[in-house]
C-alpha cells in the first residue's frame, strides 16, 4: 500500500496534500483497492462554489460498489479534474497524481487538524483488513 509521507489522509481516505492555503484532494491507494477496477467517476462540486467539510463533492463507481468522496476540507472550490471522467482508471493506476480529483482554497486551516499523517493512517487501514 502507498501512503505518501507528504499527504494527509481522512478516516474516510481521502487525502490532501496542503500547498500554501490550496488543498488537492483525491483518494488513497488503499480506497481505490478496496474498490477495485474504478468505470465512473463524477465530481459533483462546480468551480467557484463553496464546499462544506465532510460533504459529498464526488462519486465514484467501479466493478465492486459505488462510494462518495468527501471533502475533508471546508472552502472554496478553484479546480476540478475534468479529465477523469473519461478516464476514471487513473483513480487506480495513479491514485496520488493523475487522478486528484478538486483543488479548494481552504477556509479554515484547522480543518487540517483533524486529518491522520501517513505513519497514522497507515496503522487505520491495517487496522481495518484485519
């Protein structure tokens, strides 16, 4: 399992990786796993809106189940990956790069708080195979 040390991660893995007050956010190594061969991906969250933190701003389908990626940020949406949706396998062959998924300006910095670093969720997703 990759958890890149640069990146933290949400319980509901998703991670972010903080540039300045500007959060990329997609989902971990371990949820596209889990998923298995990822068909759909739709971002629901538009450009210019504001997003809430924990509130459902994409849904991914694939072979295994469907599930909704939260934002584990609150703040305003600068960017979407248009491009995933017509190729939603990159949330399985590169969960970290190609497949980020929104870019937000984050409101409140101390929404990071909340979030695992990798040594932390790392332990949570083992935690959770057994």
């Amino acid at each position: 399992m990759n958890v890149p040390t640069n990146l933290k991660y949400a319980k509901t893995d998703e991670w972010v990786k903080l540039e300045g007050n500007v959060a990329t956010i997609g989902v971990s190594d371990y949820a596209q796993s889990q998923l298995s061969d990822v068909v759909y991906v739709e971002i629901s969250a538009v450009v210019g809106e504001h997003v809430a933190k924990n509130s459902t701003i994409v849904t991914i389908e694939s072979v295994k189940a469907a599930a909704d990626v939260n934002a584990p940020v609150s703040g305003k949406v600068l960017a979407v990956n248009e491009g995933l949706s017509q190729t939603p396998e990159l949330v399985n062959n590169d969960p970290y790069e190609a497949a980020w998924m929104i870019k937000i300006e984050v409101e409140n910095p101390a929404d990071m708080d909340s979030l695992l670093d990798a040594a932390g969720y790392a332990s949570y997703c083992e935690e959770r195979s057994h």
